[in-house]
C-alpha cells in the first residue's frame, strides 16, 4: 500500500492524560464553583470510567488540590462515597501508609479517608510525632499563635501556620486571620516569625501540642459563637490544619471539633475579611476595662498587632 492510502495512526496519549485534561476542563472552569455536587461527579465518573483505581487516584489528588475552595467543598460532598465504591480508600491507605504522596496530597487523603471511617492515626505519623513547636503571644487584646512542623523525613525543614486571634468586638476570641510559613529550616523560621516578637519586646512562650490545639479549637468555637465566617486563607490551608492541629492530642477542657464543624464554618457567618477591611478603613470596636465598648476611628486606632499585617502583606 503506498503512503498515499495509509490511515493516519491515532495519537498514543495515556489514558490518565486524558482523564486529567477532562477533569481540569470540569473542575478547574472559571464556572465550576456554580456547578452542583452531582454535576462535578457526572464529570468525575465520566473521566474515570473503565481506569483502575490507583490511575483514578493519582489523577483526582492533585486536580482536587488545584480547584477553588468552593469547588472542593461541594466534591467532598461526594468524594467518600465515590471513593468507596471505586475502591479508592484502600488505595488512598496503600500510598499514606508508604508515605507515597506530596505533603500537601497527604494531608488531602487524610481528610478523605478519615472521612470514609478509617483511623486516619493509624496510617501515618501523629501530628505530635511531626510537630516542630509551638508558641504564643497574647497581650489580652490580639494573640498570635504559631505551629511549626517538620515537612521531610530528614526533619530539617518545616512548615507552620501563624494565627491571629482578637479579643475585641466582635470578634470575641475568634480567628481573625491566618498565613502560611514558607518550606524553610527550623531555625530560619523560628528567627523570622517567633523570635522577631522578641526584638520587638514582646517575647513569644513555648507552649506544648495539647495546648495549642486547645487554643485553637477554642477560638474556632468563638468564631461560631460570634457568627464570623473563617477566614477564606485558613479554608484554603485547611489540610494543614487537619493535618497538623486538629490530629494533635486533646488537652483537658478541649471541646469536640471535627473537620465537618470546620467545613460548616468555612460556610457560614459574617465574612472575616469584611469585618477587617471595616476596621482598617471605618473603625475599630475596642472593649475597656469596665467592659463598654467604643468605636476608635481607623486612622487614629492602635491595632497592637501592626507588624502581624506587615509580614503578612
């Protein structure tokens, strides 16, 4: 047969290539957040169908970690039980287990397979066994909080969340804000987040695993007890916060949290990012000591914790 009259052969793509693009197409869409649970898992199913389970996973993992947080929140509506059918927690156990997976991947299997029922304690190292230290700062209006956790085997990196807890209206000891401390050695970050407290004259104290846990938790009871909304940036790092500071061990008078309260907080209540926006353009509610409240006007207020917003940009 001459040149003329061959078939032009089909590309070879993989089929966990294709999956991916058609997933990407369906979850990553500037519309996707508007797309219902079932619409996001019509996609899935369709992009997944006649793939084993463990191509299936290692194509949902990071496409999941890659859409808006919205996008996620509605495909945790429908991922354990899709999971499940396809087979895909022993998979998820399998890769935790052998420590197969990114940092970040692993803290998203965690949550879907603690979410699915399994003992999430059991299959890879304890948030106490990882955690670097922790720190805090109160001065009765504003708090700071500090976890930083080892990010490799080798234990010479770290990670850590930094959180600002006010004690001011209308906030009342909720989580104002959170950021994320750069993939550096201990030390470093030590130097750069904690200890610059100190040359500042308010020196950080080291406070131990349960305890901080505690006080986190009891600020996220604050921010439903005030009605805020958690801020969008701790949604977004929310897997290290499961991952490292909810999985920690419970100190006593540590109230029930569950990674479903956090996702329902995630969702509901005043927007943290309004309610600052308000006091750095309008007013600041400060509570004096007899307990009246008073409106400081922006341009005049002391927030205290100046220096948290300058290292958070």
């Amino acid at each position: 047969m001459s040149k003329v009259g061959r078939k032009p052969k089909r590309p070879n793509i993989a089929p966990a290539t294709v999956m991916r693009a058609r997933l990407e197409a369906a979850w990553l869409a500037e519309d996707a957040a508007q797309q219902t649970p079932e619409q996001l898992r019509a996609a899935l199913q369709s992009a997944s169908e006649g793939l084993k389970p463990e191509m299936m996973i290692g194509v949902v993992l990071p496409v999941f970690a890659d859409a808006q947080p919205e996008v996620q929140a509605r495909l945790e509506k429908i991922l354990p039980e899709w999971l499940a059918r396809q087979d895909g927690l022993r998979v998820l156990e399998a890769l935790v287990s052998k420590d197969r997976l990114p940092m970040a991947l692993q803290a998203i299997a965690l949550t879907w397979l603690a979410a699915g029922g399994r003992d999430v304690h059991l299959l890879a190292p304890s948030a106490e066994s990882t955690l670097h230290s922790a720190y805090e700062l109160d001065d009765s209006s504003q708090a700071a909080v500090c976890v930083l956790w080892y990010s490799n085997p080798q234990r010479n990196r770290a990670r850590g969340l930094q959180f600002l807890i006010d004690h001011n209206p209308p906030w009342n000891g909720a989580i104002k804000d959170v950021m994320l401390f750069p993939n550096k050695p201990p030390g470093t970050l030590i130097q750069r987040y904690v200890d610059m407290w100190k040359e500042r004259g308010q020196a950080m104290t080291s406070i131990d695993a349960a305890s901080v846990k505690r006080k986190l938790v009891l600020a996220l009871k604050q921010n439903e007890a005030a009605k805020v909304r958690l801020p969008v940036a701790l949604v977004l790092m929310r897997e290290q916060f499961f991952a490292h500071v909810l999985f920690l061990p419970d100190a006593p008078g540590t109230p029930a949290f569950s990674i479903d309260d956090f996702h329902a907080l995630s969702q509901i209540g005043q927007s943290a990012e309004a309610l600052s926006r308000f006091e750095h353009t309008v007013g600041r509610r400060i509570r004096m000591e007899d307990g009246k409240e008073v409106l400081i006007d922006a341009s005049i207020a002391n927030m205290g914790f100046d220096d948290w917003y300058d290292e958070a940009g």
